[in-house]
C-alpha cells in the first residue's frame, strides 16, 4: 500500500472526508506488522495506522481500543482520535519526538530513566486494561496457532518450554499484583522528547506483573547491568531488592520465548517486514544463553524466596 491508497482509507473515516482537497501531506513511517503513515494538514497532525494482513488471528481490536485510550487518560500516550474496532484502523494524534531504537536507548543520556518513570506512571495510574496478559497461556495459544501453519519450531525449543516451568514455579510462589501493562516495549514503541518519554502501540497490552514491562524492555534495547539497575533505580525510586531484580532477568528470558513464537506465525504467514525465521532463531539462542547463565539460578532463588 502506498500513500495515496493510505490517505484514501484515512477520507473513509467520518470526518476526514475532505483531506484530499485539502493537500493533506502523508509520510510512511515504520511498523512491522502495521502500516504506519503520519499525516499532516493546515490543522493537524495525525497518525494512521492500518492493521496488517492476519494480526486479527491474535489481536483482539476491541480490547486495543479501550486500552490505548486508557493508557491516553493515563497521560502516556496520544490522544485516540478514531479506532474502527472491527477493522483496527486508528487515528491518533502525532507525537513530535524521537522514535526510539536499542542504539538510542543504550546512547541517549537518561533514556531508561524517562522510559521507566513512564511505565511507572501507566503502572501506578490505578486504571485497568482489558485482558490479562498471561505469560504460559499465550506461550500454549502461539503453538497452537502455529501447530495450523506450515512452519517448525527451532531445535530444541520443547525442551526449554519444559526447563521454563521452574521460571513458573518461582513466579508462582509470590503472585504479583496486576497493573495496566504495555507487555510488547518494544524500543519502537517509545517516543523520547528529551524530557518525557511516550508509550505507543497497544495490540498486546493487558493486566499484568508491571515487572515484565521492565525485562522485556532491558531485552527490546540490549541493555547492560549497569543500564538495567539505572531503569530499575529510577522504577523502584530508589534501592532495588534480589528478589524485584531477579524477577526482571527472569522475563527477559522468558520475553525472547514468548516472542520466539510470535515471530514463527509472521514467518509463517509471510510477512514481509524482515526476516522473521532469523528474529525468531535469535531471540531463542538468546533465551537459552540467559536460562544457561550460572546467575540465572540465583534471581530464580531469589525471586522463589520472595523480597
């Protein structure tokens, strides 16, 4: 799809019918399962988003909707303009700062400072997200959808899913109280001003352990230890205990298994955003080094022990 074609779904929406005569000026920007375009008038300044082909097997509209717009009254996000819930086209204000990326996060003064006080901000806003985010449900969902594609599962991934249940175990001992969660922060999905950081991008967003937002992050932008204890310092306000930053590696391992599997259905169905058998084989090599590391065992007794 072009931007011509974009811009003709953007005057299908109920008010926007006059934007071709208005000379409206529609750029492509990045996305890869989405069409992202921002859209700029004499008045406003827009983004558009059109779902991609097959995201309808695992996103659920409806539930998006109502979280963008939460997370929007939250005060972390844009403004939702319009959002057709059986198509998943979205309208919402444009957000003039820098869209994030693993080297900016790593580079950029501050980043994970300003990225975690806003996942502190949707965490601790006392709204509630449709859907429960769960982690081993979504895990047996992905093989079930994959187990109706034409694709395989990396070398070895069974047996990982099995060592995984004492990464269950663990968690299980000291349940988390649930929050409204970003669950996919993905880099991309930050907007960084300099001075407040901006979450988009709601399509797997639920309640959830706010922790997991903070390892899937760490993972999503490759950070180190040193940068890992600065978001968590600046999360926590302060000092962080073995057990809340054992949590945190724990779901940065467990993040690359879930997401292992989402990239398996995109190879499968041809997306063709990148190379989605090497995004899925690398997220797995990196779960199994994680899980292999001889510290690993020490956050997973320390999560197990409790704070």
């Amino acid at each position: 799809m072009d931007e011509s074609q974009a811009l003709e779904k953007l005057t299908s929406v109920p008010g926007f019918e006059g934007l071709m005569q208005e000379g409206a000026r529609i750029d492509r920007l990045g996305g890869l399962t989405n069409l992202v375009f921002r859209v700029q008038t004499s008045t406003q300044d827009l983004l558009l988003r059109i779902p991609g082909p097959g995201t309808e097997a695992y996103i659920d509209r409806k539930v998006e909707a109502h979280n963008a717009k939460t997370a929007a009254e939250a005060g972390v996000s844009p403004e939702v303009i319009h959002f057709d819930e059986t198509s998943g086209l979205m309208v919402a204000a444009y957000i003039d700062a820098t869209t994030m990326s693993p080297p900016l996060f790593r580079e950029t003064p501050g980043a994970p400072t300003r990225a975690a006080h806003a996942l502190r901000q949707l965490h601790t806003s006392g709204k509630t997200f449709k859907f429960r985010f769960e982690l081993f449900d979504m895990i047996d969902n992905y093989l079930k959808i994959l187990a109706g594609k034409d694709t395989a599962l990396p070398d070895g991934y069974d047996r990982v899913v099995e060592e995984a249940q004492s990464v269950r175990e663990a968690l299980d001992a000291h349940p988390a109280s649930l929050a409204p969660c970003h669950c996919d922060p993905l880099c991309e999905n930050f907007l960084d001003t300099g001075d407040t950081m901006w979450v988009v991008d709601w399509e797997y967003s639920g309640m959830n352990d706010p922790l997991w937002d903070l390892g899937d992050l760490s993972v999503e932008a490759g950070f180190d230890e040193a940068m890992d204890r600065e978001m968590m310092a600046a999360y926590c306000d302060g000092e962080v205990d073995a057990a809340t930053f054992g949590r945190v590696v724990i779901y940065k391992a467990m993040c690359d298994l879930l997401w292992t599997l989402w990239g398996l259905i995109q190879h499968a169905d041809g997306n063709p955003a990148e190379d989605f058998w090497a995004y899925s084989t690398e997220r797995f090599e990196r779960c199994k080094r994680l899980m292999a590391d001889p510290h690993f065992a020490d956050h997973l007794a320390a999560v197990r022990a409790g704070s």
